[in-house]
C-alpha cells in the first residue's frame, strides 16, 4: 500500500465516476443505501444503547457500500449481503472492524461531551435519548451552539474514518494505524478533497433550483417538499457511491479485491 497524491482537479473526477457508478447500478446501489438508513434507523430506536450500536455499525456499512460500488464498476449486481461483507473476511478481519466501529463510538461521543459544554448537553440529549427539544435552549441558541461545536469537531474525525474502514479489509491495516492514514491521505490531498465537496455541494444545489423551477410550473409547493426529499436521498446515495473512487486514487495497490477468509487470518 502507498499514499497517492492526486491533483485537485481528481476531486470533480470523483464526483462524475460516482455518478456514472449509480446509474450502472441505481436500483441495487439505491436500495443497499435504503438497508443502510433502516438499519442504522432501527437501532436507534432503542435509547441510549440503539444510538451506540448504529454509530459502531456505520464504518462496516460504510465499507459495505464501497464493495457494492466496486462490484458495480466490474457491472456485477451487489447483493443486500455485500453490506456486511466486512463483518464475513474472516475471524481476524471481522474483530478490526468491530474494533473500527468501537472506536468511532468513543470519539463520536467525545465529541457529543465536548458540544455540552457549549448548550448545557441539550443536542446530547436529543441526539442519545430522541428527547424532545427544549424550547428555552432553542430560544437562547445554546442547542444551535452545540451542534456548531459539535460538526467542527465532528469533521476531523470523519476523516479519519473516510478511508479507515477500507484500509482494515482491504489492506489488512490495523484500526489505530488506519485512522492515521486516513487523515493523513485527506491532508496530503486536500485540494482534491476541497474540490469533490464544493462540486457536490453545487450538485445539490443546482436540484435544488431545478425543483423549485418545477414546482413553479406546475403551481404545486407540495411538489418542492417531496422533489426535494428525493433529490437530497438520490445525492446522498450518490455521494456514497462517489467515496470508493476517492480511496482508490488516494491509495496504490495491486487489486483492490476483497481479501479471503484465510488470507487474513
């Protein structure tokens, strides 16, 4: 495994490859996306302990939506059990992902700690708990402040995890090893990674016009609600989708395939 500096103009690449990866497979990729929200959905329902089995799920859904998105590119039809192909690579690979998982669990609610400094734990709450928002915290900003504190810090630690989950299955490197990895390729190719969220960020914007434009002409504002509904799923799968090619421009490797059981072990 080697880092790969890639020019900033990589970051649009990405945007279009994963585009072009949706619509080879949209009905597979699209559903897949689905299961991943039901699943993470579902779990949460339960209080407190739902919202930390979801969180250490997402770096192995997240990978699982990568391997769809590669086996979409070989024009392969990716099954639901694709999902947990992480959690299938063998005793060894199945451990560094729940390992994986754990410790996004931990800095995910370090992060939460930190933010109810700043609103009294109001957005902790709401988020842990699915408490009903207070009204007076609302009203004098402090619920606002936290989650303003809480997406500045929350946006290292994304990186660290955009390429972690892929570099443990893949590459076989440990967990702690690959959030390090993961920063420092985000870091190395930052200017490729400005460009894919600005692009992605007008991608969302131009549906945004193109919906309301529609929904002028056909005098209908219900029809804004629900196009935007939708775009904002589409986009998201989408975007989803588009994360594969950005971990496999950042990193060289031989064949990015998914390793065998005793490969690993």
């Amino acid at each position: 495994m080697k880092l790969q500096i890639v020019p900033a103009r990589t970051g649009f690449l990405w945007v279009k490859l994963g585009i072009q990866a949706f619509f080879k497979q949209p009905l597979a990729l699209a559903g897949l996306f689905f299961m991943f929200m039901a699943t993470v959905s579902i779990a949460s329902l339960v209080p407190l302990l739902g919202s930390l089995v979801a969180l250490a799920l997402l770096p192995t859904m997240a990978l699982g939506l990568m391997a769809a998105t590669q086996e979409a590119t070989k024009g392969k039809f990716p099954t639901p059990a694709i999902l947990i192909s992480a959690l299938r690579a063998g005793q060894q690979g199945m451990r560094s992902m729940l390992v994986l998982g754990l410790l996004y669990a931990v800095g995910f609610l370090l992060v939460l700690a930190i933010s109810a400094l700043f609103d009294g734990g109001e957005f902790a709450r709401v988020f842990l708990l699915r408490s009903p928002l207070d009204e007076s915290a609302t009203d004098q900003g402090l619920l606002q402040r936290g989650m303003l504190v809480f997406m500045v810090l929350h946006l290292p630690l994304s990186l660290a995890f955009w390429h972690a989950p892929a570099l443990v299955h893949w590459h076989g490197v440990s967990p702690v090893k690959s959030l390090f990895f993961s920063l420092v390729a985000c870091w190395r190719n930052k200017g490729a990674y400005v460009v894919f969220g600005l692009t992605w960020f007008l991608v969302l914007m131009t549906e945004g016009v193109i919906v309301q434009l529609i929904a002028v002409l056909m005098d209908e504002p219900t029809v804004l609600g629900v196009g935007a509904f939708a775009m904002t799923l589409l986009t998201t799968s989408m975007f989803l989708t588009s994360i594969y090619f950005t971990f496999r421009d950042s990193f060289s490797a031989d064949v990015l395939e998914e390793p065998a059981p005793d490969a690993i072990e």
